[in-house]
C-alpha cells in the first residue's frame, strides 16, 4: 500500500506463493520484496525461484530487527519493515537504478 503511493512505483502482484511469477513474461517486476518472517532458508528459496524466472529481478527483504539488517542474501538488499515511505523509495530506486 506505501508503495503505490510513490511516483513511479506500482505493484504488479501480490503473493505469498513466487510460483505466481512463472509463464507471465508480460509483466515486467523489477523487484521483489520478501517478507524474512519465514526465515533464512525460505527467503533463500523464495529468491531462487522468482530469479530463474526472471534473471534481472532484484530482491529487497523486509525484516523485523535491527539484528536481523546483517543478514546476508548474497546479492539481495535488507530493510526494516518499520522504515519510512521515504526510505523504502530510496532503496528500490537504488536497486533499480534510477
């Protein structure tokens, strides 16, 4: 909901399940936000598959604690759930390049 309140950004799906991002090459998502609250291996898994749908996907993992920001996903960018509208603007365009 923050997020389709900032230019420029618009959701174009909503899952629990990454299996949704399979076949529909019609849809260009530039990033994938994940929730941690699975943990460590799901987030993993979840990256994984959405990625060999999609290899120019970047992924943007919401957590819970500070503690939980020096987590690595290897390629993948963490941010607090509780962070400002502003803040997650920043990230994603970071992530995107623009």
């Amino acid at each position: 909901m923050v997020l389709e309140q900032v230019e420029g950004f618009h959701v174009v799906l909503e899952s629990g399940e990454y299996s949704c991002l399979k076949g529909d090459d019609e849809i260009t998502i530039q990033v994938l936000l994940i929730n941690y609250s699975p943990g460590n291996r799901k987030c993993a898994e979840q990256i994984s598959e959405a990625s060999m749908n999609r290899n120019f996907l970047k992924s943007l993992i919401l957590v819970m604690y500070k503690d939980e920001l020096n987590l690595d996903f290897d390629e993948a960018d963490v941010i607090l759930k509780s962070s400002s509208k502003k803040e997650f603007e920043k990230r994603i365009r970071e992530l995107v390049g623009s």
